[in-house]
C-alpha cells in the first residue's frame, strides 16, 4: 500500500526553458504507478494508481485512504485503474469516470471499461458501467483508456489494439478505436457507424494502436488524441467521425524486431488519414493538455505532452493543426505519464514509478 504526502510548500528547482526559467516542486510523492490526475471545482484533485487505487487530495494538502467503490482491475502489464474524468455537471450530479482494465470471466484476458460512480464522503456510490471493449484480448497490453467529454457532454473513449493489430481494421470489434458516447452509455444515432452491418456503432474513428492522450483543442472545441507507434511512428491525430488512421496498414514507424510491421503497406495508404504529427523515434507519449493559463504567457496555445521512453515534458507550438516547433524539458529525469493544467494555470505531471511524485511547474520566483 502506497503512502502519499503532500509537499505544497516544499523546495524548488530553477530550470531554464526557451521562454525564461521556470520552478519544478515536488508537490506529493509517494504514489504507487499514478497513471492520471484530475481537478474537481473545489480545487481538490482525483489521482488514480494503477493497482487499483483512486484518491483525492484536497485543496489544502489532505490526502485521503482509498476510496471506496472502485470496480476491481486486471492488474498485469499496463493495465489497472487508467484514467478518471468528472462529469461536465460534476457541481449538480457529482460524477465522477474511470477507465480501466477489465477481465473476462475467464480472469485471463482484459479490455478497457469505463464505470461512473457519484463521489461522497468515503468513495464512489452507485457505480455503473457505462462502457466495455469486446471481445476482451489484452494480456495486459494497449489498452489506451483516456477519457474525455467535449462540449456537448459526449463521452469519448480511446482504446487499444491489445496488441492484435489487425483487429484495428476491423469494425465488429472494438479494439483500436475512438469511441463515442452518451454519459449513460448509450449510442448516438449520429455515430457514423449506426445501422451498418457487421460495425460497432460505439465507434467513431478507427485503425488507432494505442491512444494514449486525449484533448479538447482550446479554439476548435475538437478532441485532439495521440497514440503509441511500435518502434517509431508515435502520433498526434484528429479523429474525425467514420475516418481510418491507417493502422496497421499505415505507419511511421518498424516492428519491434527491426523489420516492418506485418501487413503495413509503407507510411500511408489509399482511404486513410496522415497523422498532424509524427516522431519517427518514439517518445512514448503519455498525457495531453493544452495550455490556456495565465502563468506561462509564452506557451499560451501550445500542446504539452508526456514522454515515457523520452523521460520528458515535450512542449509544442502549433499554427493551426500544424506544429511548427518542439521543446523537451525535464529531459533524462522522470516518466511522465500524465500532463494536466490545473485551476491555478500552473501545470501538473504525474511520474510513472513505484514512488510517483505529482510535479507542480511555476513562474521562477523573481530573485
């Protein structure tokens, strides 16, 4: 059991960035494998910890015991308890989502889920799941598991390919897509696969490997998302309704034996989407957020990104859906798994370790 603390006050470290010098402060350290972290309007935050465990930390530095209510996780490779998201109405309905990795009945195999539960006093009440990937592949691998509502409340869902590429290709199964639905779970009639034969009318773009990162563009009010390339080939796309992102068919990136992925036809192919952005040497993306606060003026509209494999908070300047240019702080130091902009316009990094820390950035102080 981890045993988290908080550190509002606690030293910082000065680093130089292309915009000025900016502070790092360890804010709370502790955390067992915290995979995403998310604001509620009172300024308390909900961290997830991928062996199951969802915990509050309040505005003024408490940190709670596991909250209860939490659906029990596959627990093996990548996959545990994922993401979490309030409801758009969190003031009125006080829901609260979460991703994670189910098992079949079997107990073997998983796939991503999505529950929703109302928070109260000691947890999640009248939990729910409103969201499963079928059929159920993941040994614990690709199961993508980042949520996000737009501005119509609809509740997007990027999955995995569980590590079966093909199955991206293929509309009967949910593997490697972006889901669309109503917060209940219910389908949109508008999904551009409703009443098509042998497709899942869940799905909203396809031929995705592993979404990892999932943003509202600031501007456009459009889900932005990023996923995992195999040896090479990490994205950004725009996932646009009905449309195919090309894997494994198309992609930047090699098999991780060094030769090219079984079936890819080269880095583009007739009928599907070119990535906005590519690395042609993975980072490992994790987490997403575009800056819209006020402590940072230079990188107002930038996207920033966590890098796992690249141990960095990679910065990104974007004209339009175009990225003109590219920054790596904290380079060579943690894995970031998660990226968030809290309340206070300051941003906050979630460390993927056995005693993950939140990392807070702020203006330097001034000497």
């Amino acid at each position: 059991m981890s045993t988290p603390r908080v550190h509002a006050n606690g030293a910082i470290e000065t680093i130089q960035t292309e915009h000025g010098a900016l502070g790092v402060r360890v804010f709370a350290d502790g955390l067992v494998r915290p995979w995403s972290l998310a604001f509620l309007p009172d300024g308390a935050m909900l961290v997830t910890e991928r062996p199951g465990r969802l915990r509050r930390i309040d505005a003024d530095g408490t940190v709670s015991a596991p909250l209860e209510g939490v659906p029990a996780v596959f627990l093996q490779g990548q996959s545990g308890l994922l993401d979490v998201a309030p409801s758009p109405t969190f003031a009125e309905d006080r829901l609260v989502y979460i991703a994670y990795g189910e098992a079949n009945w079997r107990g073997n195999k998983a796939g991503t889920a999505v529950a929703r539960g109302r928070l109260g006093e000691r947890g999640l009440d009248d939990v729910e799941v409103v969201f499963r990937q079928e059929p159920k592949l993941s040994s614990g691998s690709h199961l993508g598991a980042r949520i996000v509502f737009d501005d119509a409340g609809m509740l997007f869902v990027g999955t995995g390919d569980n590590r079966d590429a093909g199955k991206a290709q293929l509309l009967d199964h949910l593997q490697g897509k972006l889901v669309r639905l109503h917060p209940d779970g219910r389908v949109p009639e508008d999904n551009p696969f409703v009443g098509r034969d042998g497709a899942r009318a869940e799905i909203w773009s396809y031929g995705h490997r592993n979404i990892q990162g999932m943003a509202l563009h600031p501007d456009t009010r459009e889900p932005w998302l990023h996923e995992h390339g195999p040896m090479g080939g990490d994205e950004i796309n725009l996932p646009r309704a009905g449309r195919n992102y090309g894997w494994p068919l198309a992609t930047h990136g090699l098999d991780y034996s060094g030769q090219p992925v079984p079936g890819a036809v080269g880095t583009s192919a007739e009928g599907m989407e070119a990535p906005l952005h590519f690395w042609p040497k993975s980072p490992a993306v994790s987490g997403m957020a575009f800056y819209d606060g006020d402590a940072f003026p230079g990188w107002h509209g930038n996207l920033l990104l966590g890098a796992l494999a690249g141990q960095a908070l990679i910065r990104l300047e974007l004209d339009g859906a175009r990225v003109v240019h590219e920054e790596r702080l904290l380079r060579g130091g943690d894995r970031i798994r998660d990226v968030r902009v809290g309340p206070d316009g300051l941003v906050y990094l979630l460390t993927d370790s056995t005693d993950g820390r939140i990392l807070r950035l702020e203006p330097a102080a001034t000497p």
